[in-house]
C-alpha cells in the first residue's frame, strides 16, 4: 500500500463532498452566490461621491476583499463538510466588520491598529482598544452579538476544545489488527445543516449591519442596502425545524448564526 493513500482517500471524500453538496443544497448555494455580490456594491459605494474621498475613509475599503476572501474560504469548507475549519476560515470576516466599525468611531483607532507592533505601550494601546468589550462599536449597529460571535469562534474552533478532542476521534482495526487512530474531520448530516444555516444567516447579518453603518456615514446609498429579510424568509421553516429537533443544534443557531431566539423557541405546551 503507497504511504500517500490515506491523504488520497481523504481528498477523494472531500471532493464528493463538494460534489454531494452541490445536489442537496441548490437554494443555499445561490444565497451563497448572491452574497458574494454584495462587495462589488459595497465597493462602488465606497468608492463613488464626495464623502469616501474625505481623508481616512478610503482606508475601509480594504477590508472588503478581506471579507469576501474569507467567505468564500469558509463557504468551501462547509461543502466538504467541515464546519470546524469554516469557522476558523471565517474569523476575519466577522473581526474585519469591527475593525471598521472602530475605524468609524475614531479614526484614531486606525492609527492604533496600524503601530501596534511599534512597541510595549502601542501594544497595550492596541490591546485596550480591540480585546474584549472595546471591540463594540458605536456606528456599527448590534456590534455587541457580532463580537461575541468572534468569541464563539476563538474559544470554541481555535482553541484545543473538549468536544473536538472527543468526536473527531475513533478507534479501529488496521490490516494488522493493531489499534489504529482514525481522525474523522466530516460533520454528520445533523451538524452540517446546522453550522450551514448558522454560518448563511451571520454573514447576511454581518454584512447587512456593515451596510447599515455605510448608510449612516456615506448616505443610504442602494449599494449598501442588503435584504436580511428575505434570507430570513427563505431559510425560516428548516431552520425552525432544525432548532425544535436539538437542543444542540438551537444554539448553533442562534449563538454562531445570531437567528432570533423568539422565531427559534420550541411551541409552549
């Protein structure tokens, strides 16, 4: 057997992954795809008029192939199955929509953000202004949820956690009979549409806050108007069904994907 086997097999099954998701979830790819559009408007708005001209501003735009960049990467793990390294492959998305949001409030922030290698004080400066609570933003609307949401990530896919130590693991018998570690990356069925509709409602969400925040700096511009709602209308009834079938599943939801609590309870009895 060639010791370059395993890694095959492995690629092998995440290509028809990919494969397999592009039959099961025809709707979600095309919110996927419209999605994606969104920059190019984001990016025309930004770069059109007076107002991003002004000084510091044109400094946001950056942000936006960043943004889309890791989007898409997330979007790719999540049709091979593997919502752990989407999430992962997110995280600058969501901090990117903070970042900006500082931006807005200060253009000092920028500043801070920019030096903060240039020494023990910029990096407490640094460390004061974007850990934590500071990362809330007065101009981008429900920073709140959106920066615990960039906790989630941290503490729950980059950090060595107890759930991933124990389910990515099993133990089976080798051609040789001994005991053999088998690491499985692929989300069951169950998990995958969970993490799917969580990961398809924050990036609307994000990106619908982001829009709100142009709109109150730059004018409400078409560009930066983005339809949270219809997304939420789309995807309302699976995602209900989902939520009152697990527990477990609800709060992927509605603590990673931000869906409302109220549309996701369980029926009063």
């Amino acid at each position: 057997m060639s010791p370059t086997d395993d890694i095959l097999r492995h690629r092998a099954a995440i290509s028809q992954n990919r494969e397999t998701f592009l039959l099961n979830y025809r709707m979600e790819f095309a919110a996927f795809d419209q999605f994606d559009k969104i920059f190019g408007h984001f990016a025309a708005g930004l770069g059109s008029g007076g107002a991003p001209h002004q000084k510091g501003d044109s400094q946001l735009v950056p942000f936006l192939p960043i943004m889309q960049r890791s989007a898409r990467s997330a979007f790719d793990h999540l049709a091979a199955y593997q919502s752990c390294q989407a999430w992962i492959a997110l995280r600058p998305f969501v901090e990117s929509s903070l970042i900006m949001g500082k931006w807005i409030d200060d253009p000092q922030n920028a500043a801070i953000w920019i030096n903060r290698n240039a020494g023990k004080n910029a990096r407490k400066q640094y460390q004061d202004a974007y850990t934590g609570d500071s990362l809330r933003s007065q101009h981008l609307p429900v920073s709140d949820p959106i920066r615990q949401v960039l906790s989630r990530i941290g503490d729950e896919f980059l950090q060595t956690d107890l759930r991933y130590y124990t389910h990515a693991i099993t133990f089976t018998e080798n051609n040789s009979r001994q005991a053999a570690l088998r690491m499985d990356a692929m989300d069951d069925a169950g998990d995958h549409r969970a993490h799917l509709y969580a990961f398809l409602h924050l990036i609307w969400f994000v990106m619908h806050s982001v829009g709100r925040m142009f709109e109150g700096k730059y004018g409400a511009k078409p560009d930066f108007r983005v339809d949270l709602g219809k997304i939420e209308q789309e995807f309302t009834p699976t995602v209900v069904a989902i939520a009152r079938q697990n527990e477990v599943h609800r709060n992927v939801l509605t603590q990673l994907g931000l869906w409302p609590h109220s549309l996701l309870q369980p029926p009063n009895r």
